[in-house]
C-alpha cells in the first residue's frame, strides 16, 4: 500500500497512436516522430500486409506545446505523403506505357493468329513482325522512361527530405524547451 501512495504523484497518461507505413518509409517514422515526443514501443507485421509494418507510438498526454508539435506532425506527415506520391510517379507512367504497348503487341499477334488460321500466311507473318515487336519493347520503353522519371522527381524527393528535417528540428527544439 506505501508504494501505491508513492506512485500517485508520478502518475503519466499516454496517448497511443498506431501508424501503417511501408516498409520503406519505416525508419523515416521512426526517427521523426521522436521529434515530436512520440517513443517507439514496438512494430507489428499487418494481415496481408506484405510491404508495410504497422508502428505503435506512445507520448505523455501533458507534454509542453503540444499544439504547435502536432502542427509540426500533420506537416512532417503530409511532407512524407508527398515522397510517396512522388516514389510512385516513378513507376506509374513507365508502367502505364509499357502496358499500352503490350497490349498493342498482342493485337497485332491476335491478328496474326487469326490471319494463319484464315489460311493467309503472308498476312500472318506480316502482322507477327509487329506483334513481337510489342511483345520485346515496352520492357525498354519501361526502363527508359522509368530513369527519366527518377531524374526529374529525386531533386524533389531531396528537397521534400530536407524539409522533413528542418520540421523535426523545430520540434525537437520545442521538446527541449
């Protein structure tokens, strides 16, 4: 009973907040939501959730400029959505491309199937030509535009990182006061 009277006056409430990430973005969290008074108690693997990690966060409910740090949260937050955005650029056209020719190779493959079974050789041979074709190129077409794409979005991506540092910074700033 005396240690039960001890405790009451240290007594701290925490708040509790689970994050799902990919697994990419994992120590990105990890480090800058200590900036904002948020202790790492554990991860966890979510059903079916291949490529991301859900992250559970606790912080003492009273802790000073608490407004202000999760001001500094939603921004850290919306600024790590953005990289994201921007990671999947990368792929999305690249892929939306190769898939169009892919699909235009199989048509031309589809005619020349159709034109073989028809009887008509030289048409079929003619028409495969393209089909192969299209079958052989999006995969480059992919590669190239997918490293265009990667040229043009990293200087953004660098920026959006030195802006999620310069936010973590403020908050820790305001933590040690």
């Amino acid at each position: 009973m005396s240690e039960i009277s001890k405790n009451e006056g240290n007594f701290v409430g925490y708040e509790y907040r689970d994050i799902t990430v990919g697994r990419s973005l994992e120590p990105v969290y990890a480090d800058g939501y200590q900036s904002f008074g948020w202790a790492l108690e554990g991860t966890a693997v979510p059903v079916g959730g291949v490529n991301s990690v859900v992250l559970k966060f606790k912080r003492d409910r009273k802790i000073r400029n608490k407004t202000e740090l999760t001001r500094l949260q939603r921004q850290f937050d919306a600024c790590v959505s953005e990289i994201g955005a921007l990671e999947r650029s990368k792929v999305v056209g690249a892929s939306a491309a190769a898939y169009i020719l892919g699909v235009v190779g199989t048509a031309f493959m589809a005619g020349s199937v159709f034109a073989y079974t028809a009887g008509m050789l030289l048409p079929s041979i003619i028409l495969a030509v393209p089909g192969f074709v299209g079958w052989i190129v999006p995969y480059f077409c992919f590669v190239s535009l997918h490293r265009k794409k990667t040229d043009q979005v990293t200087p953004l991506i660098d920026k959006k990182y030195d802006e999620i540092y310069e936010v973590c910074e403020k908050a820790s700033g305001l933590l040690s006061r």
